[in-house]
C-alpha cells in the first residue's frame, strides 16, 4: 500500500542552536517508507565568493551544468556532507562554508541530502549512507567529465555523512578512481561498530583519509580508521566544555544537543582560519603504563593535514571558542 504524501513532507524543530529535521516516515525501501526520488532527495548546492549565501543547484542532468553556474574551475572544490537531521542551512554546513570562503576562493558544494537522514529514523539513515555514498561517486564521475579530476576534490563528512563519503570513496576505487582526500569530523559509530573497513569510513577510501574524534565511543569511532587519527584532548568522550556546568559558565548552552560530537566540525571550521591553530604530536598513546606522550609537533589538524602524516595523533584545546591554543 503506497505511503501517503502527507507523511513524507520535512519539518524541523530547534534543540539549541541545532535545527532538527524529521518526517512521519523515513525515506527508503520499506513498507512503510516514502520511496527514494533523487530530484528531491539528494540535491548539490554551490556556494562561491560570488553566491556566498544563496546557493546554485548543479544540474547534473546537464551536459554542461557547470557551466550555467558560479563555479570555477582554477578553484579547490569542496564538498561537505551533513549529519543525522541536519540540513543545508543548518549550522554545521553554513559554519564549514563560511570558513572556507573567508578564508579564500573556493567551490564549496553542500550536498542536502537531509530526507535520507531525517529523525528519528537513525536505522532507515544508516542504510542510506551506502545509497548516498553511491549517488555521491556518480557525482564525482559527472564532475571528473566536466574536467574537475576526482584526486583534486577534498570531501568532508559529519558523522553519517563522513560515512557516505567513505561509501563514496569505495564505489569509486572499485571502478578506478580515486578522491583526492576525505575528512571524516567523529564519522558515526552507532550502526557501524560491528562492520570491517568495508562497512564504514577506512584508510583507502580516497588518496589521503584523515580523521577527527571528539565523542569515541558514543556517537563517533573509537578506534583509528584513516591515515592519520586526531584524537582531541586526547581522545575524551566528553570533550573540555561540554560539561553542563561548563557549558553554562561558557555560555555554550546552545550547543548542548551532541556538544563532543560537533565539536568535530567547529575544530576543523575554526582550522580554515587558522591553520597552524592545532599542532599534534604522533604518540602510540597519550598515556601509558610507563611514560607520557612527549609531546614534539608532527602536524596540524584540520585543513593543514596532509599526506606527510600517519597514524594517532593527539592534541589539547580550549573549552570554549577560539578553541586553538595556538592564536592565527
């Protein structure tokens, strides 16, 4: 029996600063699930110096999309995926997408994929990762076409979304071609905690993986998956300031809805405008039965990690905004 339409229709309440989007059903194959349609599921939206706040859609059933649009083929791309409930205009994405262009030109793209993850269907979402990350290598083919090499794109997930990018990466390698680099920001753990690296984001699914952890254990991966892993003060599940009375004192209140968690994405954000705001040193542990970790500078996380860089790293930040010890 067909879904009524009524219950496939998106709506959003506020839990803090967090705009959380849900529907009476999720969207999949289900018997109970509103059908897939990727012209209203899955939509790729640019943002430029010239479009800054009002995005362009990409029509991807055009020969030369692009070309109707504001992107620019001498600037890095970038392509960001949201988390559970998310959307678009929500703070991660326009956080993420400020940062990168005030900082400089680029082709940042927001792929809105918010009815494939919409509360509370977490379940149903989980399994559109796999979809997404194979709509999403579709895409990377389109852009690879238009003359945008896939090893030239950069893509950053949030928690699910850092696992269809992972997915993406995969369906890609197995048909000979390789993204340039992913981001995962705490890729999501619920779900995926039982699955080997071809169940979720691992090292190999682009040139270079790099990982940030801020809720190990909960809603993030605990253990190390790219080719380098940050693990934030250092690998905390409740990260410096996400403690009620902190967040209080801090007047961070409003980010009290998954704190750990998206202090993934606003590490990373606040690295585009400071790039050498979070040196990290290479230890097996922080800590160990014998010794601490000495701390010497083996690289940056967020925008400044690169291929040079391998294995745990660990680092400490502030509590509270501008999170980086290390002033721009």
């Amino acid at each position: 029996m067909p879904v009524s339409p009524s219950v496939c229709k998106l709506a959003s309440f506020f839990i803090g600063i967090a705009e959380i989007w849900y529907m009476s059903a999720p969207v999949g194959e289900c018997d109970h699930c509103c059908p897939r349609d990727d012209s209203t599921d899955i939509q790729y939206q640019l943002f430029t110096r010239l479009n800054p706040t009002r995005y362009q859609v990409i029509p991807v059933g055009l020969q030369n999309g692009l070309g109707v649009t504001s992107f620019n083929f001498s600037n890095p791309t970038v392509l960001y995926l949201m988390g559970f409930s998310e959307s678009t205009r929500g703070v991660s994405t326009t956080t993420l997408r400020n940062a990168y262009l005030n900082s400089g030109h680029y082709n940042f793209i927001a792929v809105d994929w918010s009815r494939l993850i919409v509360f509370p269907w977490y379940v149903t979402a989980v399994r559109n990762t796999r979809y997404m990350g194979k709509r999403l290598a579709n895409f990377v083919e389109y852009l690879d076409r238009a003359g945008v090499r896939a090893s030239s794109l950069h893509v950053i997930g949030f928690s699910l979304g850092a696992e269809a990018a992972g997915f993406a990466g995969k369906e890609l390698r197995r048909k000979g071609v390789a993204l340039g680099r992913i981001t995962g920001l705490d890729p999501a753990y619920p779900g995926y905690s039982l699955s080997n690296s071809d169940g979720h984001l691992a090292k190999g699914d682009a040139i270079f993986v790099d990982v940030i952890h801020t809720n190990p254990g909960i809603f993030g991966f605990p253990q190390a998956i790219g080719d380098v892993d940050f693990y934030p003060n250092p690998g905390k599940w409740i990260q410096p300031g996400c403690w009620v009375d902190q967040l209080i004192i801090n007047r961070e209140f409003r980010f009290i809805y998954g704190c750990s968690h998206v202090r993934s994405w606003r590490l990373y954000a606040e690295s585009v405008g400071n790039p050498l705001g979070f040196p990290a040193t290479l230890c097996r542990d922080w800590k160990s039965a014998t010794s601490d970790c000495q701390f010497q500078v083996h690289g940056y996380l967020g925008i400044r990690a690169g291929l040079q860089m391998a294995g745990k790293m660990y680092l400490e930040t502030n509590q509270s905004p501008p999170f980086a010890k290390n002033g721009p």
